[in-house]
C-alpha cells in the first residue's frame, strides 16, 4: 500500500511484535475494511452470534473483560512484519476510543452519506 503522507487519514494500530519495524499506521479505507472483516468474523464465533453488530463492534479492540473479543480474531489481525498481530490503539493521541465509539461514529456517517446519494 502506498506511504501515509496524512497522517489525519490514518488509523493508530500495535503489533505485538516489539521489534516491529512498520509504521504503525493504516489508512482509514483500509482500517474500515479490515475492521468489518473483523466484525463479520466476530460474528461467526458461537459467543458472540446473538449481538448486534453495535455490540460486535464495541468489543472488537478492547484487551480486558467479559466483552473482549480480540482473543477470537486475532489470527486475522496479522501485521505485515509477519512477526505479530496488529491491533487498535484505543490510546493514541488525538484516537482515544470508548469502546471504538469514535470509529461507529465515522461509519454512521459514511452509512448515512452513501444512503443520500
């Protein structure tokens, strides 16, 4: 994929290797289809194929807790450095996320955009 030139663009993610030498950074389209791969495969599991896709997505990156999904997706998170996996960092400056609020924010707004076209 091509350089992250704007960094407003882009996503804040971890690898878990800590050598890693990428950047850290995805492009927000490219997050976006990442992050409902994700969802889409969250769902399949048999614990969480009763939530609602809100649900699926507020579990999605949290590390603790009952509603922690990320131990059933992780072997899709795989970081390009092919030595971890990545995952979003709900702590970055500028990206602090309760519970990836801000990212359903975002896709409701795309949703409605797209449905006025």
């Amino acid at each position: 994929s091509p350089d992250i030139l704007d960094k407003s663009s882009s996503i804040h993610v971890l690898c878990s290797n800590p050598q890693c030498p990428q950047s850290g950074l995805i492009h927000l389209k490219c997050f976006d289809k990442f992050e409902s791969l994700a969802v889409m495969v969250l769902g399949k599991h048999a614990r969480c194929r009763g939530w609602s896709e809100k649900q699926k997505l507020n579990s999605l990156w949290k590390t603790r807790g009952v509603h922690s999904s990320y131990d059933l997706i992780f072997k899709i998170c795989a970081c390009e450095c092919s030595h971890g996996h990545i995952r979003r960092d709900l702590e970055f400056e500028g990206e602090v996320v309760e519970g990836a609020g801000v990212v359903q924010a975002d896709q409701e707004k795309r949703k409605k955009k797209k449905s006025k076209k």
